[in-house]
C-alpha cells in the first residue's frame, strides 16, 4: 500500500504522538509499505527515512511558545502541496484533529483516496496546559469541536486504549467505527543486565518517564518521596522534558527530598538502562489515552505503581491492586512505593510477570492489526460506506471548491470535478 500519514509534528518523535507516527510507519515500511510523511518542513540539516512532504511553519498567536514546550506545531495547509503528497495514494492516515487534517481529509475526497483516523490528542491535554483540565465543561467543548470538525466525516477511528474508546462513546462521538490498537512498543524495550551507577548503588530507583508537566502529576512523586521514611535511601529520576521542570526542582528542594532528583532526556539506549535498574515505576497522571512510556518500564521488568485515575487508561496494565495509588493522593502512593520497598521478593516476582505482560504490547502485533484496519477501510469506500461521502455538507462543499480552484490555478487539475460544479 502507498500510506501517507498527515501529522504537523510529523518529524519530531520528542512528542508522543510524533513518535508514534514514526515508529508505525517505520515499521510499515519493513513490511513493504510506503510511507509519505505530510507534516511541517524538515529544518535544515534534518533528513527523513520516508518520502517528506513539508510544509511552512505557523506561528500560532499568544500561545506559540507554550506549543512549542508541548512539543507541538502547526502549519500553513497549502493545498497543492497536500495534494502532491495524497495523489495517487491507498490511503490517507490522520493523526490529529486540527487544520492540517481537515483540509488533508477534503484534499483526499477531491482525489477520490480513503481516509482513516487516529484519536491521540485527549482534550485534557490542551486544557490542561492552560490549567483548566479538570473543567469538564471545556473538555466536552473540546470533544464535540473534534467531532464536528473531523471526526464526523471518517467512519473509522484507531483508538489507542479502550478507555478512550468509551470517552469517545459518551460524547456522542456514534457514527464512527472504533479500531482498539495499542500504539505499541518496539522490541528493543526489553530487559537487559544494566547496573545501576555507582552514586545509586545504595539507593531505591523510583523512576517516571514522559513528558514534564502538569497532567502528568510527578509533583506526587516527590510529595510521596519526601513524607516517606525511606526519604534518604530513594532516589527519583524523570526521563523526560517539559514545562515544568523549574517548578519540580523548587517543589523537591521545599518538601525536603533528601537526594536531588535528577531530571534527563534519553535516547533509547539510556532510557531503557535506566528502566532496567529501577526499582519502582511511578505513572501518576492525571490524564492518559494509553501511556506507552508505561509499557515500555513494565516490558524491562520495572514494578509499576499507577494512578487509578478515571481518565487515564495506563491502570489498565495493573497485575495487582498493590500496583495502584488513589489518584491524586501522595499518601497513597508513598504507601505503595514503601510496601514494594518492605517486600522485595515480591517485587521479583511481579518484575518477571510484567516483563511477560509486555512482550504481548510489542509493534510489530499492533501494526498487524493497523494493516486489517486500513484494509477495511479501503474497502468501505469501494463500496461506498464513507460517513464523508453519506453526510455531504454545504460548508464542505464551499471549501473543496475553493481547494479546487487552487488546483485548476497550479496547474495541477483540469477543471472542476462535476460534483461540485
């Protein structure tokens, strides 16, 4: 299949749902498939492993700065670019719910190409990063906006986790077909020897990966950490970057956490040898579509002990009620940590378990399932079961126009398809 994946942040894999995009089309490629990536121009001196299609960056106004710290950008959505990259193509993948995808999804039905839909950006991830994420009234506007905006034209959605799933269900999100599909983990992840450094050679790893900031809650880590009575013997470490690094250094140095924690970002190879010597793998956030970054501790053997909150699906992995923390509760979770600290064997024994549990996560069986999900897609519109070909808007209708008559004017079409004439 010719397989062009619409994702602004299609070049960067700092940002998860950038990495995913390019761990499933890299593993799409070894299968044989092609890849085009339609996303924001490469930087000079970047390099693509797949065919590129860039286009020019968008300074979002006000708040271009805080998307940039999310790891995020937008473009300007230039349509005969996008139509350069879509011609000819199998199918159309898109990644997330914002210009670029729309005007991608109606590129796509001018030149007659199916399209399917990944739902990755969780409402809570926006609002929360201007500190209202826990207003259930901006994030139902978030959800209806998405639907009413994409997800009503595509009939078929991956979504990673069957939490998701049931939050898209009950915001009326009923004309969609859901594929559940982990965004899955590469092999590489996985336990190897790896000693851990000799400044934690007397010390109790406590570990959380991912991004840092708000939603992701390592702020209870180090409450949790500084109120224990093993406070001098653990030591903390997040893997990751973010927004509020500055305030989780002030907030260590005012609980009174005994060691520093020590905040990197890191390559495959050090995040999984770090993964390998923790101890105790913390997923405390408030909000999670999956938490990949979870499955990849548990595949290295790393004990996790995770947030039961509502919105985040990561709990789902749990083995035993004694891996999971009340959310939002240090007390709780300063328990959990302290009884996997008191019980060692224990520890030993869910560390095997968990390393089993994660092999069934592994991308080379999520992109199997991906490949069953294009491939109905593909055939829905040969038969012509599209939502975007059964529920046809006036508005629609207004901007393939406009689109085309770019088109005409690039040289690119001959004239106005007769649907829209």
């Amino acid at each position: 299949m010719k397989i062009v994946f619409v994702l602004e942040c299609a070049n960067s894999i700092t940002n998860g749902t950038g990495a995913t995009c390019y761990r499933f089309a890299e593993e799409l490629r070894k299968k044989g498939h092609e890849i085009i990536m339609l996303g924001e121009e490469l930087k000079p001196g970047e390099t693509s492993k797949f065919t590129y299609v860039g286009l020019k960056h968008y300074n979002f106004p006000i708040f271009e700065g805080l998307i940039a710290k999310d790891g995020f950008n937008f473009v300007r959505c230039d349509p005969t670019i996008i139509y350069q990259a879509i011609k000819g193509a199998d199918i159309v993948h898109l990644f997330a719910p914002f210009k670029l995808a729309s005007v991608a999804r109606l590129v796509a039905e001018i030149c007659n190409v199916p399209v399917s839909c990944a739902f990755h950006v969780q409402p809570q991830n926006i609002t929360s990063a201007i500190h209202i994420g826990k207003f259930r009234f901006a994030n139902s506007v978030l959800y209806y906006s998405y639907r009413r905006y994409l997800y009503d034209h595509i009939r078929h959605v991956h979504c990673p986790s069957e939490m998701i799933r049931s939050e898209l269900i009950d915001h009326n999100y009923r004309n969609n077909e859901f594929h559940v599909i982990s965004n899955g983990i590469i092999p590489y992840f996985h336990r190897v020897e790896s000693e851990k450094p000799q400044e934690y050679a007397d010390k109790i790893v406590v570990t959380m990966s991912g991004r840092l900031a708000p939603e992701k809650r390592q702020d209870l880590i180090i409450k949790a950490v500084a109120s224990s009575k093993y406070n001098q013997r653990i030591q903390v470490v997040f893997c990751g970057k973010g927004p509020w690094e500055k305030h989780l250094r002030k907030l260590a140095e005012k609980k009174g956490l005994a060691n520093d924690i020590v905040v990197k970002f890191c390559d495959q190879k050090q995040l999984r040898d770090v993964l390998c010597y923790t101890d105790i793998y913390v997923h405390a956030s408030d909000f999670e579509i999956e938490g990949i970054s979870a499955i990849e501790a548990i595949a290295c053997g790393a004990v996790p002990v995770i947030s039961d909150a509502k919105l985040s699906a990561t709990s789902s992995f749990s083995l035993s009620p004694r891996c999971i923390f009340r959310h939002g509760s240090a007390k709780s979770l300063r328990e959990g940590i302290e009884y996997f600290i008191e019980h060692p064997k224990e520890r030993e024994k869910l560390s095997k378990a968990y390393e089993k549990e994660g092999n069934a996560y592994h991308l080379a069986r999520m992109v199997e399932k991906t490949e069953e999900m294009f491939k109905t897609v593909i055939e829905d519109h040969e038969a012509g079961l599209d939502i975007c070909q059964n529920r046809v808007r006036n508005k629609d209708v207004r901007k393939k126009r406009k689109i085309c008559k770019k088109l005409i004017k690039a040289g690119l079409i001959d004239g106005m398809p007769d649907d829209l004439k």
